[in-house]
C-alpha cells in the first residue's frame, strides 16, 4: 500500500478496530482490520489528492486539495460527494459521539454538517475573517479547539449558528508559539498543542499554560495523539515521543523511523504512520 493518508476508528456494528489508508497508486480506500488480518478496497474518484482522512464508528471522511468533502459509509458499496466546494481546506475536526464535521476553508470560514442516518446537513457556520487561518482543530462537546498558522491557539463555541463574526463565540489563548501551530488534541482536563517552535504546550481546557517543552522535538511537531493515559507526538524529525500525560513528562523516544512522518493514526492499543506515497508501518503499545 502507497500511503496517502491515515485514519482510524472503531466500527460501531461490528465493535472492530479499522485502520483505513489511501492507497495513492490505485485511488483506492482501503479499509484495514488488523486484528483479523483482512481488508476491504472500496473505489475511490480518480483525479483526485486526498489530504485528509477520518474514520468514525460509522463512516469514513475524505478531504481533497480543490475542497470536496466525500462520505463513505461503512459497508455501503459507493463513495458519496458531500460537498463541493471551491475554496481549499485548511483543517477539519470531527466529534466521534455526535457524528458532526467542523471544516475550516482557507477564506477564514468555518462550518460544521451533521452525519445523520438522514443525510448530511450543515448545522452552523462561523466567519472568523480572511486573516485567520486554522491549521489545526480539535472537537470536543461544544467547543472546536484550534490552532493558527499566525500560532494562536484558542477555542470556538459552536453551539449557537451564526452567519458572520461572532466576538463572543471565539476565544483567543495567551500566545505561546513562536511559529504555526500544527496540531492541538484534548482530553477530559488537558489541551495539547504542538507546531513549528518544536514546542510541545500543556494547557487547561480554559486557556492557562501548564507546561511546555521544546527540546523533545527538532523541525515541526505535526502530530498528537492524546487520552487519560497516553500521550504520543510525531512531525518531521523522524522522531516519535511517547508522554505521560497526567505529569506532562517524557517516557520514551523512537528514533528508527526511516522517514518524515506525514500521516500518523493510534486508537490505545497499536499506532500506524508512514509518509507520502511510501508503505506504512504498525506497531503495538504496551500499557
């Protein structure tokens, strides 16, 4: 398989952990389960780069470089276009429980679509200004948590639509990066927030630093994977740091990657990463 992206999630029907890739020499979808050792290809519209890729309990979400926004529901047989728009993506996120998509557009736009049994619908959108650009978001409940390309790191309320600029609905942290924020990922008490600084920042959910290193990291820290136990960052050093995240400490790094990680997916028991069109590689955490 030539990677082009990675995601993962638990199939709600069958209770089956899936690790799902983009398979870039055939423009194909492939969905992995590691634990039974099978796949299923499922077509995907040639033409097209896929940037990014998630997987809920139920469907599978693509992203491509022009802007469109494909749904694929597990075990359909069909590829759905669900949106098809001119502007590019800049980032999205995507709440697991609720099955909702906030999709940020280089314009400064954000909106949010519902994944319902139903269809697919927009629930609300939120106009942040052409000078805002995330590069990073996270959902969680009513909050959308996000990182800049200006290095800003902050949150949105969601809950309540709105068609234009909303002061109150959008909330600034105290700057802490001295570059582009790549990543941001959350947990029931911690804020987590990586980018161009090599800097790794620990945050309430409220927006208060808690912590911060930079010296774990050189070049961009791309990528975070965070829960109550566990914490791994990844970006283009070849270099995966695997923290405590209760006492924002190191516990171990992995330098063998042959490659800038690119794409990254961990669920809590395995982690898959690779690079641009190259094969991909699993590994198994110990608890």
């Amino acid at each position: 398989i030539m990677v082009r992206n990675l995601s993962s999630g638990i199939n709600a029907e069958y209770g089956r952990p899936i690790v799902t890739v983009v398979d870039s020499a055939t423009d194909e979808l492939v969905i992995l389960n590691h634990i039974e050792c099978t796949e299923r290809r499922v077509q995907l519209p040639p033409g097209l780069t896929f940037d990014m890729c998630h997987a809920t309990s139920r469907h599978i979400i693509l992203g491509t470089d022009s802007g469109k926004i494909l749904l694929y529901t597990i075990g359909s047989s069909e590829v759905l276009l669900i949106h098809d728009g001119e502007d590019e993506i800049s980032c999205w996120a995507v709440s697991p429980s609720t099955e909702t998509i906030c999709v940020s557009f280089w314009t400064g736009d954000l909106v949010c679509f519902s994944l319902s049994p139903s269809g697919v619908a927009p629930v609300s959108a939120v106009s942040l200004g052409g000078s805002v650009v995330l590069y990073a978001a996270v959902f969680t409940h009513n909050f959308l948590y996000y990182g800049t390309a200006d290095g800003l790191v902050g949150r949105i309320n969601i809950e309540t639509p709105t068609s234009t600029h909303n002061d109150s609905a959008v909330e600034t942290f105290p700057k802490a990066h001295a570059g582009s924020v790549y990543c941001v990922a959350t947990n029931k008490t911690t804020l987590v927030s990586g980018g161009a600084d090599s800097r790794v920042v620990f945050w309430s959910r409220t927006g208060v630093v808690r912590g911060s290193d930079h010296m774990a990291h050189i070049g961009v820290v791309r990528h975070i994977f965070l829960n109550d136990w566990l914490m791994v960052t990844a970006g283009d050093a070849n270099i995966i740091v695997v923290w405590n995240p209760i006492t924002m400490t190191l516990k171990h790094k992995l330098h063998h990657n042959p490659l800038k990680i690119k794409f990254l997916a961990i669920n809590e028991s395995w982690m898959a990463y690779g690079a641009p069109d190259s094969n991909f590689v699993m590994c198994v955490f110990v608890k």
